[in-house]
C-alpha cells in the first residue's frame, strides 16, 4: 500500500517526459542558440523570420500529422501547394474579387484532399502511398500545365495580407511586430488540438489509427474518417499556399518541391508513430520549431545549407530511435510484470500494436 | 435432430432461423438454426470452420446472411451493421477484441458511443463523465483496474478481455456473444474472465460462449450446441451430457463416445 504513490509518481514523469519531452529539446535549442548568437539569435527580426519561415512547413505538417495519424501518408501536399498557389495567383491577376481569390487555395486543397481520399477509399488501392504518389505527379503537371511553367509575380494588397502583414508592436523594439501569419498558425493548431482533444471525430482518428478493426466494429466509418483527413491535409496545404504567395508576392509551378518530406521529417521528430494512432500537437509544433531553429542557428553561426540537410537527417533517426527505446523500456516492464504470450509482444515491439483482423 | 425448439409459449430472446451463408462457392453455414434464451449462457462448439465464428458474425450484424431470417422477441428483424444489432442490445466481444491499444479503457469502452454535448454538429467528448460512468461501470462488474485512463496496450490479456466485457455491456445489453475469450489467456486469468461471464448471467444478459475449451463450457454454459461443417450437428442442456459426448459432436460423431475420447483424428 505505501509503495502505491511512489508508483503513480514514476508513471507520471514517464507521462510528462513522454508528452512535454520533445518540446524541451526546443527550450535547450533556443538557449544554446541564445548563448551563441546573444545579440542575433532573440532579436524581434530574427524571431519573426524564424516564424514566417516555419509557417508554411507547420501548416503542412499538421495536415500531414493528422494523416499520419491514421496511419497513412500524404506525398501530395507539396504539389497541392503549388497548385493552389498558382490559382490563387492566376485567379487575382484575372482581377477576380479578393473575397474569392483568398477562398480558391483552401478550396483547390480540399478538392485534391477529396481526390486523395476517395482514391484511397473507393479504388481500394493498397496503400495510400500509392495514391498520393500519384496525384504527387498529377497535381505538379497540372500545376505546371495552367500556369505554362511560368511563375506570375505582383499579387493585389488583400490576397497578400494574411502571408505578409504584421501588426506592429512598438513594445518590442523599433522592429517590432508579429506577423499575421503566426496568428494562422496558432488558429490552426488550436483548433487541431481541439479537434484532436474533444470532439469524438478527433478521437475516431485516434482510434482508426491504433486499430481500424476496433473502430469498425464499434460502429465508427472508418473510410468516412480517412476521407476526412486527405481532406484536412489539403486544406491545411491550400492554406499554405496562400500563405507563401502572400510571403513572396507570386505563384511560382515549382512551389513545394519535397516540401512533403520536410513535413513528414518534422511529424516524426516531433514524436508522432509512422504506424498511426500516436502523437500530439504539440509534438509537431516542437518539430516544426527543431527544425525551424536548426536551419536558422546553422544560418547564424555561417554553416553551409549542406550540414543543414545532413543534420536533419540525423535528427529523425535519433528521433525514431529514442522511440523505439522508449517502447522496447515499456514492452520490457510489461513483460515483467505479466506473463503474457510471446506473440504480442513481438508485435508491439515492432510497434504495430494490436491490429490483427478477425478471420 | 430436432433438438432446436424446447420453448413453453414465450418466444425466445434471439432465435435464427434456416440461416446460410455462402461465400463465393464456399458454403460456411447451411440452414442453419439458433435459439437463445432469457439469462441463458449458450456454449457453442465445433471444429475449426465448422462455422461457429460466421453464425456469430451474422448474428452481431458484421456478416448479412445469404438465407434465412433472426427473430429477436418474437419480432424479425435485419441487421445492415453492428450498429443496429447494438440498438437491440446485442453486442460482440472479438476474438482479438477489437480495443485500440493506443487510447485508454474507458475511451475503449465508449468507443464510438462517446457521451457528450453536440455543437455545431460536432459531438464535444465529455471525457470527465466518461470516465466516471467506466468507473461506475467496471465497478459493476467487478472489475479491478489500477486506473481507466491506463492504455489498453497496457493491460495484461485478461485485463483486456475484461475491458471488451466492460465494452460490450455497456449500453444495457441483452446478448453479448463472446468468441473464443479464454484462448489467449494466462491460466490463472481464465478463470477471473468465466466468473465475469457468470456475473453477467446474473445481471439477466444472454451469453453466448464459442469456445475450444470444454473446461469452460462445462463451468459457465446450461445449454450447448454443436455445429459440423455448418449445420446443426446437435445440442443438449448440459446436465444431459457429458464431455467425452460433445468431444464426439465436435468430431462429427454421435454414439460411440468413448472410442473417440481419445486424442484419435479422424
């Protein structure tokens, strides 16, 4: 009986480290960024960079996450993007109504979103990889077929503001101001979280992901929710188009070339399982943050974009792998705490979880 | 063998009837017919595709028979989904039981039934009451678990099949169907999950057990049914048999009891 507080404080920490861990190596990046660069690194311009920088792989990878999520991957937001930019830019040169143009780029994600999922659901194809990987290609030669594989420079004021404006805060220095599209960004996550948190739908992708079979027989569509994340993901990529267009004042058809992969690499450092049905918000924001930070701390200290891409590469490594330990420690208390059979172990330590289906 | 009918005037709970099933040129179940009684546990038995699994499946709503009709009070009715055989009170536990490892017990037993407020068209989840009603729940039963917002991946075999018991009669159920729940399970946890079974009894639901074991029909069962190769093969309450008879029916053989008492394959 006096041992039981002791346990529950231990399963606590555990929880603690496990859900806020991810968030402190971005606190001790920013110090040791901090300590390097005293007079660049906390300045308002360099802060405000590093968020107008990040914004378009968070909105990306919180799509992407969802997706993930349910155990699937979506290879076309990068493509999405540059599509969805394109028409915003076609459609403001038009002179169409801004009221209109800032609608088409969510609207374009959602319309391939929907084509991704249906694709997925309705053709049966084995995995989403697949599709994606084919609307990847699909979507990239439409994008360059619109737009003649020109980029359009020169967008009206309003189609800009929610990529560009900032509101200035004169607290913060001469420089200062937050941009605009750091509040999108902070919506956007919250209402995930929420989402994710408590609304039952959010959990049904939860459940989906740790184990469709469970979710079918409790009632839950499952091609109804796996719909519904392709078409969040696309949204969440048409709004970032819109962002980036707004940033750069264009549309340009070679957008978001491998862009997919930067939002899967910061979905995974950030903690999320490539089996699904495991993951936070906040896991992802740190990893957008990791790598947001670890781009621009090497851009500070003046080492080459090369050393860049060779360290983010050793992040998700190191990522997934203190993953897999963490869960090999897990499987290892539980089997000596229960005698439990071989068989689902093995599974778990593979990290596949119970997803077996009745024959 | 018309053993299939023994009712006094009262309909039965759940009753199939001339039920089949073909899957492609495969035939699973040949008219095959059921009864299940008020606070009955029926144990159901049978060799491997013998069928017992897709009768099960058919009658939970998962699998639409090719022939044949259910009747639940007295009244036919057609299940589309499992959704609408749960609006009947009838409810499955999986052989793998079907529980998300990732989320925890009590999200597990309110899994797709979530309580909670509607906005906006969005069902809001009232994780608070959620936990307290499987608390209050798992109570009932007398179920131990350290905490219900423990995941289920944490849980040992037995634990969890408690927790899809939990599941099943969580929405005032009058048949929870049950297949093969003690085949995966440490020893001494067998035991804790056929007393469950006889707690439920007690709580006036319907049973429905397939099982390998006879040990378990023998201890919780007080009717059993065999099937061979999708048919009705026989049935008796189960103070008229005896084991080394069923082992008989499982083999698809009636009579010579004894001679096939022995582990003897056919």
């Amino acid at each position: 009986m006096a041992a039981e507080p002791k346990v529950a404080a231990r399963v606590n920490i555990g929880r603690i480290a496990e859900r806020y861990g991810i968030f402190f190596v971005v606190i001790v990046m920013m110090v040791f960024l901090t300590i390097m660069q005293p007079e660049y690194f906390l300045s308002v311009q360099n802060l405000t960079n590093v968020l107008k920088q990040i914004a378009m792989n968070s909105l990306l990878a919180i799509g992407m996450f969802l997706v993930i999520l349910t155990a699937g991957i979506d290879l076309s937001v990068g493509s999405i993007l540059a599509l969805a930019m394109m028409a915003v830019a076609m459609a403001d040169k038009a002179g169409w109504p801004w009221e209109i143009v800032i609608l088409i780029g969510p609207a374009v994600g959602i319309a391939v979103g929907a084509l991704n999922g249906y694709g997925l659901t309705l053709l049966r194809l084995p995995h989403p990889f697949i599709m994606t990987l084919g609307t990847l290609n699909a979507i990239r030669g439409l994008t360059n077929l619109i737009s003649d594989g020109r980029p359009i420079s020169g967008l009206s004021a309003p189609v800009r503001f929610l990529g560009s404006a900032q509101i200035p805060v004169p607290s913060l220095g001469p420089f200062g101001a937050i941009p605009i599209s750091g509040f999108v960004l902070l919506v956007c996550y919250g209402g995930v979280a929420l989402f994710l948190r408590k609304v039952s739908v959010g959990r049904h992708i939860y459940a989906v992901g740790g184990n469709p079979q469970a979710a079918r027989v409790s009632g839950i569509n499952v091609d109804r929710i796996l719909l519904l994340v392709y078409v969040l993901s696309g949204f969440f990529s048409g709004l970032s188009a819109l962002l980036l267009a707004g940033r750069t004042d264009s549309g340009f058809p070679n957008a978001g070339i491998g862009a997919e992969l930067d939002a899967i690499a910061a979905v995974i450092i950030g903690g999320a399982s490539f089996f699904g049905g495991r993951g936070t918000v906040l896991g992802v924001f740190s990893g957008v943050l990791i790598m947001g930070l670890l781009r621009n701390g090497l851009n500070l200290m003046n080492v080459s974009v090369f050393w860049q891409q060779f360290l983010i590469g050793i992040i998700i490594i190191l990522a997934v792998y203190v993953d897999v330990l963490r869960r090999r420690a897990a499987v290892r208390t539980e089997e000596l705490t229960h005698a439990r059979p071989g068989q689902n172990l093995l599974r778990r330590a593979r990290g596949l979880g119970s997803r077996s289906t009745t024959t | 063998m018309n053993e299939t009918t023994a009712t006094d005037g009262t309909p039965p709970l759940l009753e199939a009837r001339g039920i089949s099933k073909y899957f492609g040129a495969i035939t699973a179940l040949d008219r095959v017919a059921f009864h299940l009684e008020r606070g009955e546990v029926l144990g159901v038995v049978g060799d491997n595709g013998a069928g017992k699994s897709t009768l099960m499946k058919i009658l939970s709503g998962l699998f639409q028979p090719s022939a044949g009709e259910i009747v639940f009070q007295g009244t036919p009715v057609r299940f589309a989904s499992p959704r609408d055989a749960h609006r009947v009170g009838i409810e499955m536990v999986y052989q793998d039981l079907a529980l998300a490892g990732n989320m925890s017990i009590f999200e597990n037993i309110y899994l797709g039934r979530e309580p909670g407020r509607r906005m906006l068209g969005l069902n809001f989840v009232d994780h608070a009451r959620s936990r307290q009603m499987a608390a209050e729940h798992l109570e009932r039963l007398h179920i131990h678990v350290k905490s219900v917002d423990q995941n289920v991946e944490d849980l040992s075999g037995g634990q969890r099949q408690a927790v899809a018991i939990a599941r099943a009669t969580a929405f005032d159920a009058r048949v929870v169907i049950k297949d093969e729940p003690t085949a995966a399970l440490a020893i001494k946890e067998v035991g804790k999950v056929l007393d469950l079974i006889k707690s439920l009894k007690e709580h006036g639901v319907s049973v429905i057990l397939i099982s390998h074991r006879l040990d378990d029909v023998f201890y919780v069962c007080d009717r059993v049914m065999a099937l061979f190769r999708g048919a009705n093969f026989a049935e008796a309450s189960l103070k008229d048999t005896t084991r080394n008879e069923v082992i008989g029916w499982i083999m698809g053989a009636k009579g010579h009891t004894t001679a096939l008492a022995h582990d003897r394959v056919q």
